[in-house]
C-alpha cells in the first residue's frame, strides 16, 4: 500500500508539468486562435494519470499546448464543458471544440486523435 501512495504521489507531481487551466484563463485563452487540449482530471483518479503520463509524450507535438483542469478545483469549467467523467480530453482548434474523448485511450489511439484533430 505504500509503494501504490509513493507511486501516486510522483504522478501526482508529474500533473505539474502542464500549465494548469482556471476560468479567468480559459476565458482570456478562449478567444485564441491557439490550438490546444485540455486535460480534466482528479489527482486521485489512477486512470487520470496514466493519461497524463502519455500526454507527457506529446507535449510539444505540433506546437499544441497542453493545459491541466483539476476537476475538484474547478468545477465551473468542467460544468462548462459538461465533463462527466474523468479522465476528459477537449482538443479545440483554431477557438473551436474539434474533438472529445472521455475516459482513458491508449497512447497510440491518442495520437490517432491528436493527427485527426489538428
């Protein structure tokens, strides 16, 4: 049991590596014509973490940036965007929502989405 909290605690750490996404900054990023994606995860969530440990392997893929929501911490903006489950990833392209995945894909297939996305 340990081993699993030690283990957890340093993917927890890892979630850090992304900027980390609030409403007063989506809404200043909202209006972009940026493409990125947005994470929305709980640090408590296994599944969230093993997606953000592949998402890691595209972080500067095509210059799309990646932003972090922590779902416990925003609940506005997951209302928003009607998250429902975790972990939930929103690609938006050029100000517009082009894709959604929910639940955890495995890193080929999130690259299958990504090139289809962007």
């Amino acid at each position: 049991m340990k081993k699993l909290f030690i283990a957890l605690l340093i993917l927890g750490i890892n979630a850090f590596s992304f900027e980390h996404l609030d409403m007063d900054k989506y809404l200043q990023l909202k209006n972009k014509k940026e493409d990125y994606i947005i994470d929305f995860y709980a640090p408590w969530c296994p599944p969230c973490q093993i997606m953000g440990e592949y998402l890691k392997e595209f972080k500067n893929y095509k210059g799309i940036k990646i932003y972090k929501v922590n779902i416990d911490e925003s609940k506005d903006l997951a209302s928003l965007f009607n998250v429902t489950s975790i972990p939930t990833l929103i690609f938006v392209k050029n100000s517009t929502i082009v894709n959604k995945i929910n639940g955890l894909i495995p890193s080929s297939a999130l690259k299958e989405e990504m090139e289809k996305s962007f």
